[in-house]
C-alpha cells in the first residue's frame, strides 16, 4: 500500500492511497473461512459449504469492508505519523468510480489544511475594561425593593396611587381571560392610570392596550397573549378590579436585616447599604468580564489575518450532517459560521503558544473551591478537607461534568491572560450606563 500527497495550495492538498490485493487478500481470505464454518445453506452441513459459493454470496461485500477499514486505518495512522493539521474530515473524491471487480484500487481525498498565522495578543488599540459600580440611586432602590418584597399588604377599597392590583383582563374577541397581578405603576398610558385612579373593588374598568405598558411584551405577561399579538396590540379590553393593596414597607430594624443576611451580618442601615453595594459589585464583575471576553475576541478576530480552505469547507459541511445539504445551503452555512471557525483557530494558537492548559490537579482544586462555595451557601463554613475530597472524587468520575467544569476553568485561564496581555484601559461606570454605552451599538 502507498499514500503520496499532492498539494494543490498551502491550505489544500489531495492525498492518493494506492491499495493492491497483497494488502488485504489474507483479512478477506479470513473472514471468508469464518463464514464458511458458519454459513447454513440448504443442501449442505454445516462448515461444508464450498468457499466457491461463498465467494459467490459474500466475497464482494466482505471485499468492499474489508478494504474501507484498511482504507480508514491508513489514512488515520498517515494524517498521525505526517502531523497533518486538518480541518474537517478528508473527503474522498472517487467514490463513484470505483470497480469492486479489479483486485487493485485507489482513492482519492481532498484535505483542507488549517492555515499558518501568528497573534498579536497586546494589539495596536487599547480595549476598554469596565470597573462597574452601585452608585446612591441604585443603592436606595435596592433597599426600596427589599423592604416592600418583605413587607405587608394592607387590603383596600379604592385605588390610589402605588397600590398592587389583583383582576381579571377579558376580551372576547383575543379570547383574552386573564387573572393577574401588577402595580399601578406598571401601567404607562396617563388615560389608562386616570380610568384605574380612584376605582374600587367590584368595578370594571375598560382600557385600551396601546401603550397600556412600557413594552409590548408585557402584554404577553399580563394578558396572556401571543408573542406575535403582543406587538403593537391596539384593542379594548375590561379589567374587573378583585383586590387592591397597598404594600406597607419593612422597617429598617435588626429582624429585617437578619431575615435578609442572617443574623447579625448587617446591624445598621449603613451596613446594609454597604452589603447592597458589595453583592451587586461582585455581580458586575461577571457582566464586566464577559464584555471584556466578547470585545477581545472581536479584536483578536478582526486583527489577525489568514486565508481558509473555504471551497473545501463548504464541501465537507454539505455532507458531514445527519441531513446533506445542497450547495447553496452549504456556503450559507458556512459564512455563518466562518467567524467562529476562525476565532476557534486563534484560540488555540493561543493556548498552544502560550501553554494554557487544565490540569488534573488544578481541575480537582477548582472543583473544591466551587463544592465548598455552594456548602457555604447552606450554612456549612467549614468542611474538612476529607469531606471536599470526597465529593470532588465522585464528580471527577462524571464525564459530563469533568467537561463543564474543564470549560469553566479554562475559560477562566484565557480570561485571566488577556487581563494580563492585552492592551486594556480601565473605566469605571455606573449600572445604568455600562448598559448604554456597552450594548447600544
């Protein structure tokens, strides 16, 4: 058996493998005698069937896999020894022309090779890193919000300003009958708030659903309407009032602030709002770092320039599915997902280069850290080293979760270097305007 390699471009190759009947007749000869100890065939006992009728029945079949698994093994142990650095599978480009009578074969197969290119991790234009912080505004409807989520609902007659409404939205045509709960100050349209201002228990209201809430997709929440209804729904529907509340606030005492952090975490207002800012800020960070991520990647993507076997690619998405696809849908698919393959790539020059890598022990730790994280969640400060060894074993032996934990982790390596490499400048923002300036383009 031969294999030689054309190459057609740096990214394309096509390699041929030669295979001559010495290299497979002793495995089809074996496989043969095997059938023939087992073959019933009427007319003849068993293990006495000529191997001229076998040949007849089985030989070409037995011939065709016999010769596709030594095809396979070739062609894997190649692609090993020679180091090939492929992208997708090899496609064979003369499978329809193949004789089965001949005793000699050979095949043909397309490579795409995967491109030669450096990074530059630092890059020319600095990225911008947001320091997220809880400024007053939010701190004091933080405090707003908890101290109504934990206070009291004091019955009413008679609607007034903040109070929480419980009714029944109706609208025969919609089929709208909806049970339902809001705050008056859910409701955004000023005729709509006059016809609600001042109505008791018992009245039915009618109200128009445009601009009734601040987004349209609130009327799929409050009138159980579909997604596509819900856009720009303009009818009258009646609302019959059932109860009104209004929600009398927690007092800001050591009962409030122990159901809220456990006992005596937080003792004065001061300290509350010191906690409120302190959990929101740590959860900022994750939103922070995530935009860093995308932004770095982008970067990396746009900056980083090499050519791919594309012709190649859109060939072998066409029939690598479980459902093959025509040529057109093949090149859309792959320009979808071109912008990933490529970034794909960089990361793992990358990690290649810069020897970013999960090992066991680092993955056992980083389990223990997150086990010992979720205990503390349920009171348990402490455990013993034993205890968090035996947890972490039984995880370890979950392949499922050895994988989402690995991505974690690694995801959190890359991070931690492009903190460390790339080119950053650092703003701090408030909440409301990380979400303007970051996502508003």
């Amino acid at each position: 058996m031969e294999i030689t390699k054309k190459d057609i471009d740096s990214l394309n190759t096509v390699l041929t493998v030669a295979i001559k009947e010495e290299d497979y007749s002793e495995k089809v000869q074996k496989v043969l005698n095997d059938y023939r100890k087992t073959a019933n065939i009427p007319g003849f006992r068993k293990g006495h069937v000529p191997m001229g009728m076998v040949k007849k029945q089985y030989g070409k079949a037995v011939l065709i896999e016999e010769v596709n698994k030594l095809l396979q093994d070739s062609l894997h142990n190649y692609l090993t020894e020679e180091k090939f650095d492929v992208l997708g599978n090899p496609l064979p480009k003369n499978t329809t022309e193949i004789d089965w009578n001949n005793s000699d074969f050979t095949f043909d197969f397309e490579l795409g090779l995967s491109p030669k290119f450096e990074v530059d991790v630092k890059g020319k234009k600095a990225i911008t890193h947001y320091t997220i912080v809880a400024d007053k505004k939010m701190i004091d409807d933080q405090v707003k919000s908890i101290r109504n989520q934990y206070g009291k609902l004091i019955s009413k007659t008679e609607i007034e300003k903040g109070d929480e409404i419980t009714g029944t939205f109706t609208n025969e045509e919609k089929g709208i009958d909806k049970n339902t709960s809001f705050s008056l100050d859910v409701i955004k349209g000023k005729t709509q708030i006059k016809s609600l201002m001042g109505a008791k228990v018992g009245d039915t209201v009618t109200l128009k659903t445009k601009d009734l809430f601040a987004d349209d997709h609130q009327n799929q929440t409050y009138l159980d309407v579909s997604h596509d209804d819900a856009h720009g729904l303009e009818i009258e529907v009646n609302f019959e009032i059932k109860e009104v509340n209004k929600r009398e606030m927690a007092e800001l005492n050591q009962d409030f602030f122990d159901k809220i952090f456990g006992k005596d975490t937080v003792k004065t207002e001061e300290e509350l709002k010191a906690k409120i800012k302190e959990d929101a800020e740590r959860q900022f960070v994750q939103q922070s770092d995530q935009k860093l991520m995308d932004e770095v990647v982008e970067s990396l993507i746009a900056n980083t320039k090499f050519d791919l076997p594309g012709e190649f690619l859109a060939k072998w998405i066409q029939v690598s599915g479980e459902n093959p696809m025509s040529e057109d849908e093949a090149k859309a698919e792959y320009e979808r997902s071109e912008k990933g393959l490529r970034y794909q790539l960089i990361e793992g020059k990358i990690r290649k280069d810069h020897n970013i890598q999960v090992s066991f022990d680092e993955l056992k730790d980083y389990s223990k850290n997150m086990i010992k994280a979720q205990m503390a969640q349920y009171g348990q400060m402490d455990p013993s080293d034993e205890e968090l060894d035996s947890i972490a074993a039984r995880i370890m032996q979950n392949q499922e979760e050895v994988k989402k934990l690995s991505e974690q982790l690694n995801s959190q390596k890359l991070l931690t270097f492009f903190k460390e490499n790339t080119k950053l400048k650092t703003k701090e923002i408030t909440y409301d305007k990380f979400i303007k300036e970051a996502y508003s383009k």
